[in-house]
C-alpha cells in the first residue's frame, strides 16, 4: 500500500484560529492555500456573521471550516470523492464541531440541478473550487447557480470561484454578474452577484 502523505493548513482567525487542518496530498484535491483563503475571507468579513454557506467541491473542508470559525450559522459542504470526505470527517471531528454543518456525498452537477430534502435552499455565501482542470465545471456549476438553480440563493447573495489566473471565466452566468476579480500568485478569485445588486 502507498504511504498517504499530508498537507497541513490552519484556520486562520475566528473561534478556531490558528487549529490545524490536513489534506491529503497527491489526490484530486487541491486545497486552498491559507494565504487566499485569508484573502477571501478579508473580502467576506462583513457578510459572514449568521450567513448561510455552501462550500462546493468542498475537499478537506478547509474554506468550510473558516466559514464557520468565522460565525457563519449554517455550512453546507458538497464533496463526492471518498477520500476528501474522510478527511473532510476527520478535520470536523479534530475540531469537535458536532453542529451547524451539513456534508453532502454528491456531485455539484446533482446537488444543484434536484436539491436533496432539507434545509439547503436560501445561502447568502456560495464558494465553488473545482479541480483547475476540470473547466467545464466552473461553466455547469455557475450556469446553474446564474440559472435554473438561482432559488437557492438569498436575493443579493454572493458566489465567489477560485480559479486559475490564467484561466478566464464569463462575465456573467444568467442572473450572476461578476463584480470582483482578485489576483494572488497562480490563482484568482472571481466574486459574481445578482445583477440587481453588487458589490463595490
């Protein structure tokens, strides 16, 4: 059996700053680095208190687990692959977070297109991280979210996607409108909202 190697991150500010969180390497995975992490959060700070999050592709839960040491009140993780789960499981676990979480074992596509029962509709704060390769993933996801799956959003909600800097994403999907772009090394984070309401 091939010996698992481990990427560690940490939280970076809020009830569970500074703890430490693992990710697999050498998987599919690509965790979000701490330092864009802190850059997205810099930038969600006067969203997060009480916000409902949905954190796609959610890997080791890293952006997730922010959102909640940050005061969000609900977080919503959607990952499929079994490895980025049993991580996902052993960070909350590590943290002994027992409540005010979701975790979803589908694809984004599904997720998004039939909504499982429950609580899963009304996020304020929606962020998707797709493996940088999978292209076509940014394209579906924020199709539906700009689309057919916008009733999942509160109005004026906030859809931020990490990408790869050279990789261009639309201006805009359906009702989404980009608003923000920001640039950190080899990744960008791109901030799109309703086209009824932006941010500055």
């Amino acid at each position: 059996m091939a010996r698992v190697c481990w990427l560690a991150m940490r939280i970076i500010a809020g009830t569970f700053r500074s703890r430490s969180l693992q990710a697999p390497a050498g998987l599919a995975t690509r965790p979000t680095s701490d330092r864009l992490r802190e850059t997205l959060f810099n930038v969600l700070a006067p969203r997060i208190e009480g916000a409902r999050f949905l954190d796609l592709y959610a890997g080791s839960g890293a952006v997730g687990v922010e959102a909640l040491s940050r005061g969000a009140a609900q977080v919503t993780l959607v990952e499929r692959a079994p490895a980025a789960l049993e991580v996902l499981r052993a960070n909350l676990d590590r943290l002994k977070i027992k409540a005010g979480f979701r975790i979803l074992s589908v694809s984004v596509a599904s997720f998004l297109r039939k909504p499982p029962a429950g609580p899963v509709a009304g996020f304020d704060l929606v962020f998707l991280d797709p493996p940088y390769d999978a292209t076509e993933e940014y394209a579906t996801a924020l199709g539906l979210l700009g689309g057919a799956s916008a009733g999942l959003l509160t109005p004026g909600a906030v859809v931020v996607a990490e990408h790869r800097r050279k990789q261009q994403l639309e201006p805009k999907y359906g009702a989404l409108e980009r608003s923000r772009l920001l640039e950190q090394g080899d990744a960008a984070l791109s901030f799109y909202n309703s086209k009824e309401e932006q941010t500055s």
